[in-house]
C-alpha cells in the first residue's frame, strides 16, 4: 500500500471534546498518514497511520526560530495558523519518505480521501487547495521553501511570521483580513506552478444557527452561500450533504473530502462515537439510523426553533475577547 501523502498538525493545548471523531476518520483513510505534535498527552485511541510526537509549545518556537534564523511572533497557538506553509520546511526531516504533506485542521472530521482527494493528487500539482483549513504541497526541496520567495518584491512571510496580529499568510479565502491577497496560494500562482485552486470543503458559515455552506471562489476571490435546507452525515467514512431540490423535487447528495466546523462547540455521547452513521448538526453530533429520503423528512431537522450555536456563538465571543485582553497583557 502507497502512502502517498502525511498530514503535519502541531496543536497545544487540550483537543477538542470531538477529537476521537476527528481520530475515528483518520483511521477510515489509511493510505493517508498524520504526524501530531502536542502537549496533550490524555490517552486517546491512535490509529496506526496517525503518529504523535511529544512536542511543547515552548519547543516548537524554539525549532522554528533556529530552522528560520529569526525568531517569529507567536503569542499563542491560534497564531500558527500563518505558520502552516512552513511546515514542510520546519518538520522536512519527518516526512523525507512522502510524495505530498499537508496541513489539517482538528476541528475538522474527513470523509473518504482515497476518492476525494487521491485523483487530485495524482495530476500532479504543486499545491493544492486554498483554504487554510486543507492544504496540500508537493514534498520538493524547493518547494517546501517556496513559501520565503518575495512576492511583488516583498519577503512576505517575514512580514506574516513577525506580526503578532493573524497575517493569513496561509490561505487565499480571506479579503477582509488580507484584501492585498500577499499569502502563500499568491506566491505560488505568480511564479506559475501547478496549482489546483479548487475549495473542496464542505465548509459552514459561523453566523448561522442552521447550516448554511459557503463556498471559496479563487477566480473571483468572493464566497458563494447556498441558503438551502440541508442535512450532513458521517456514513460508513463519507461526507455527504443532502440538499433538497425545488425544482425537481428530489434531494441532492453530494460528497466532500471532509466537513469543517469551525468555531462550534459540538456536542457528542461516547456512544456515539462509534456508530456507523452519524449526523452532523449545527450543535452536535448524533446517532442516526437512516439518511432521509423525503421533503418531509429533510426539514424536519430545521423547525423554526432556537438551537444551542446561538448561546455557544455568545460565549465563543466572550471568551475570545478575555483570551485577546489576558495576551495584550
């Protein structure tokens, strides 16, 4: 079996109360490999293609500023969201035996890559995908270097790497906070590599308290909202949306590579864990018995009651501006 891709995900801090969901997923895609480094060190259930390296968040900045030569601003974790397109170069000695690596989010839970993804990757692109919750680069040398080419004259990154405000160096779906558009996806554009620009995610607003997808378009550098009802699962190592068509009639299903739930606070039984179809809502995860198959049935999850994202939604905020305050500090 050919592992043809590693995933790199430094986190510090406790994971996510769903983190053994985001592990389970793993597992349902073993031609795929992960590499963790983290602080917390709770026993949870690896699989075999997800490896942990003990690593503080103290030893992190310490390798990144002897591997950059400079020491970068990292006031807390969240900051390493810019620090993403580095990671080849930053951790090249653990992924020598890799085709790809990439950079993954954990508060995501993916579906099934080998039929998502593996195609992509088979065309043979240099980097993949634009958003920094996903983001996949060919394992060259200079590749995994690209990301310190100047840009319009510019070494952006030391810029992004030396700013303690959140730079999105790492991704290209962002024109409120980088309207400029100076990040990573830019620099490889501009120097003509093969890049797939494609937003695979299913991927949900998070100001809705019901689904609402939204859509990444590079062309255009806009968003793309489809305000239908619609239903997400987790059946059997897939992600399916299920959307139901006026015009037909019918639901639509469509399968993504994998489901991103930023910024929710998801509720999930242990017993859930294990079930083989599981539905994804805006609040929580929960044991399903079958996918829906009528209009009926599909807008049953969205009556016009209020749902918990709203109160989660409140406390998020709160809880941001004391973190914000305590490291202005």
């Amino acid at each position: 079996m050919t592992i043809q891709c590693v995933f790199i995900l430094p986190y510090f801090g406790r994971f996510n109360n769903y983190f053994p969901l985001f592990l389970r997923s793993c597992a349902e895609n073993p031609t795929f490999h992960w590499l963790i480094f983290t602080d917390d060190d709770r026993p949870f259930h690896y699989p075999q293609n997800v490896k942990v390296i003990p690593m503080t968040f103290t030893q992190f900045k310490s390798l990144a500023s002897n591997k950059l030569k400079f020491a970068p601003a990292l006031p807390s974790p969240y900051k390493l969201c810019d620090m993403k397109p580095a990671y080849g170069f930053l951790f090249e000695d653990y992924i020598r035996n890799y085709e790809y690596w990439g950079h993954c989010d954990c508060d995501v839970v993916f579906g099934n890559l080998s039929t998502m993804v593996t195609p992509a990757l088979q065309r043979g692109y240099d980097k993949l995908f634009s958003m920094g919750h996903m983001v996949i680069y060919r394992n060259t040398a200079e590749n995994n270097r690209r990301f310190m080419h100047d840009y319009q004259g510019q070494p952006i990154y030391r810029k992004a790497f030396t700013t303690d405000r959140i730079y999105v160096f790492d991704e290209d779906g962002n024109p409120q906070k980088n309207p400029e558009r100076n990040n990573v996806h830019s620099i490889f554009l501009a120097e003509h590599c093969a890049v797939d620009t494609d937003d695979p995610s299913l991927n949900f607003s998070t100001t809705s308290d019901r689904f609402i997808t939204t859509t990444y378009i590079t062309e255009t550098n806009k968003w793309i909202y489809d305000k239908r009802p619609m239903r997400c699962f987790w059946d059997n190592g897939r992600i399916i949306n299920l959307v139901w068509n006026e015009s037909r009639h019918e639901i639509d299903l469509k399968e993504y590579p994998y489901v991103h739930l930023q910024s929710r606070r998801m509720r999930i039984k242990n017993s859930t864990l294990h079930a083989p179809l599981i539905e994804i809502r805006p609040d929580g995860f929960y044991r399903a018995n079958a996918l829906p198959t009528t209009k009926r049935e599909m807008q049953l999850a969205y009556l016009k009651l209020p749902t918990r994202f709203t109160v989660d939604r409140f406390v998020n905020r709160v809880e941001h501006k004391i973190s914000s305050l305590i490291i202005k500090r």
